[in-house]
C-alpha cells in the first residue's frame, strides 16, 4: 500500500522530503512474551513536531540514519506525537510510540530489542495512513468527539502524551531515589519509623528545586512536581523575557520562581538562584542542553549537601569534581523513558488541562511543500511557537472547539 508522507533519508541536501512512499507492515510485539501481530491501519489526524525530529533531520544530512530505517527500507516516516483515526475501529486513539521484544521497551537492557514509532525502526505519524500494533492504540477520554470529529483544542493537547509521560516517569524516579537517599537521615530528624520516613523523604527532596531549562519539558516537570508535591519551592531559570507567554504560563501552572539567564558571570547566577530557593538545592534539574546544567549545579555549588542531580538535557558531558562531591553526598542519576500506564495517565491529564494555548499550528499545504524550509524558519527558529503541529487531516478535526 502507498501512502504520501514525510520522511527522512540519508542526503547531504534534501534529509527530509515529502513524497509518495510505499508502506510496510512488519509483525510486531508490543512486549516480550507478546503475540506478534500485524499492524492495523490508522490515519493520523493532527500530528506535533518534537525536538527529535529536527536532530534526525541533521542526521539525515550526515548519513548517521541507517540504523533508524525500519528493516529493508532505505527512509523513515517521522513523526510520534499526535492522535489518528482507527477505522475498523471506528474511534480515534494516541499511539503508544514504543514496544518490541522487551519486558519493559522504555528500559530495555543488553539482551532485548525496541522499535519506535517515527524514530527508530518503526514508520511514524506525517503521512496519510500508517500501521500499528493493535495492542498500542491507546483511547482517549470520552466528550472530545462530537458528530464523529475530534475537537481542534482537544487534538492540540495530544501532541504532549509523549514528553508528559516522560516527565511522570521523572517524577516517580525521583521520588523513588530521593526516599532512598534520605530516608535514614529523615528518620533521625522526624524520630520516626525507617517506613515512614521513605514517604516523607520522596517529599523532602523536592523542598528546593530548580529546573534549569524552560522548554515544554522543563514546563512539565515542573508543573508535574508542583501538583504532587505543593510544598516544593520552584525556581525556573532560562533565556526567555520574564513577560514572555511561555514565562507566565509556565509560572503560572506552577506557581513558581523565575530567573532569566542574563548574567555575565556563572557566580552572579547562582547567588541569585540560591536566594530565590532561599538555600542551596535540594534537586536540580538539568534541562537545558547546555553545559551550564553542571557547572552551575556543581562548580557553582548550586546543588547542595545531599542534593540529587537530574540528569535530562541530551549531549553535554557532566562532569564534576571528586572531592565535594563524595563529601557532599550528591546523587547523579539519568534516565530519558516512560511506561505506558505514564502515558495514559498523561492522557487523562492533559484532556483537562491548558495546553492547547501553547500549540501554534502550520498549514499542511506550507509545510509539505518545503518541509526542510519549514523546519529551519517556522517550527525550529528564533520566534516559533512553544510547540507546533500540523492537522493533516481536516475531515475528522472539528476547528470550531
């Protein structure tokens, strides 16, 4: 079957094109111990555009794809955040975007095997029709759909499934780590029961944190934190103006502190994080994709006695040194996963939240005329929305709700 799409290719100028391209539809499993099974067919309806894509662009444009390409093709069909219509199953669904022979595909080890859907082996979401394990067409909440099309603001919120429940996995991470870390020492403070002061610690870690990176994701952890744990002091640091849009929905969401990174010194920026946390972190985030996550936290002395670093910006080296680091107790840890009940969790939530205001869309017509022009000065470049998307199939998108 053929299906006219975006997709990615080995090429120094054109990495990504948008074409006719034949579809395939390998057997599947969604976890190890799982029947194999063939996809069904689905029709993306409004698809979001994520950071990953612009890097396996640039990856295309350095031959550094083969190991992406689902087996015996030579492109891969992007995208892996939005929602489809399934129609031998008459109803719309999100796309639970990884599986594959694993007991768990979001922390697969040395002996297993994962696919993506839209990343990595696995044809994705920017084109008319696509295959898709059964077992990964995840519903949606009921009161969205009306006279059988979806409603537009409802279909902005579900290009988020994706990093939220990367962030609710954070979450349960850190609480899991910060109760482990702490919990003795709690304890002797609170003169309680080692079991109960793992509850209390899983709390405690979050009373000082900073989140060092203001893009969705830091927005969502942050919002994540601010939900489940109110007590916690949040403080934001980032480039944006203060009165920016992405600022004030942020702080507004979560009630948070925000220092933009305007200093001309490293030292001047940790003083004033540290007197916004009024002390030294008790987790710090790094999210920024720049060095400045560790040198602040560790140079800086941002993160303090006992303090978690959470590692989550993707490419800077961490590095720190020895010696206050053993004496000061500090815990590094970095996972980038989620499991699917995160996902639809962050599908439950994100139905009743805002989200949708910060999703500004880009014509169909504009972006698959020139895709890599549509990257390089819409979607990724100075001035673009907090996130874009494209509804590529207006039949089952109601634009009036």
């Amino acid at each position: 079957m053929k299906s006219f799409g975006t997709y990615f290719q080995n090429d120094p100028a054109r990495p990504l094109v948008y074409g006719e391209v034949e579809l395939i539809n390998p057997l599947r499993q969604r976890l190890r111990g799982e029947a194999l099974q063939e996809g069904v067919l689905v029709h993306p309806v409004l698809v979001g555009f994520c950071g990953t894509d612009n890097e396996l662009m640039n990856m295309g444009r350095q031959g550094k794809l083969g190991k992406k390409f689902p087996a015996g093709t030579n492109r891969l069909i992007n995208g892996h955040e939005g929602v489809v219509w399934v129609p031998s199953q008459n109803r719309f669904a999100v796309v639970l975007i990884r599986g594959g022979d694993s007991i768990d595909p979001t922390r697969y080890t040395e002996d297993e095997s994962y696919f993506e859907y839209g990343c990595d082996q696995a044809d994705g979401l920017f084109c008319d029709s696509m295959y898709v394990n059964p077992d990964m067409l995840l519903p949606i909440p009921e009161g969205y759909v009306h006279n059988g099309k979806l409603d537009l603001s409802f279909a902005k919120r579900m290009v988020f499934p994706d990093p939220f429940s990367c962030m609710l996995f954070q979450l349960e991470r850190m609480e899991d780590l910060g109760s482990a870390h702490w919990f003795r020492q709690t304890a002797r403070r609170h003169h309680c029961s080692l079991e109960e002061a793992r509850t209390l610690a899983a709390d405690e870690i979050f009373t000082r944190t900073v989140v060092f990176g203001l893009g969705t994701t830091g927005m969502f952890i942050g919002d994540i934190i601010h939900r489940t744990h109110p007590g916690a002091r949040l403080v934001f640091v980032g480039l944006d103006e203060p009165d920016s849009l992405k600022v004030h929905f942020a702080l507004e969401h979560t009630g948070a502190t925000y220092i933009q990174n305007d200093f001309t010194s490293g030292e001047e920026l940790a003083s004033a994080i540290v007197d916004a946390l009024g002390g030294r972190a008790t987790m710090f985030i790094g999210a920024s994709g720049t060095n400045a996550d560790h040198e602040i936290a560790f140079t800086q002395q941002v993160l303090g006695c006992n303090g978690i670093y959470n590692s989550f910006s993707l490419g800077p080296k961490v590095t720190y040194d020895t010696m206050p680091f053993g004496f000061e107790n500090h815990l590094i840890f970095g996972s980038i996963n989620f499991r699917q009940e995160h996902m639809e969790q962050a599908i439950g939530m994100l139905a009743k939240s805002r989200y949708d205001e910060i999703v500004g869309l880009i014509d169909r017509e504009e972006f698959t005329a020139d895709p890599i022009a549509a990257y390089e000065n819409r979607i990724y470049c100075k001035g673009a929305p907090l996130k874009t998307a494209v509804i590529w199939n207006r039949d089952y998108i109601d634009v009036t709700r």
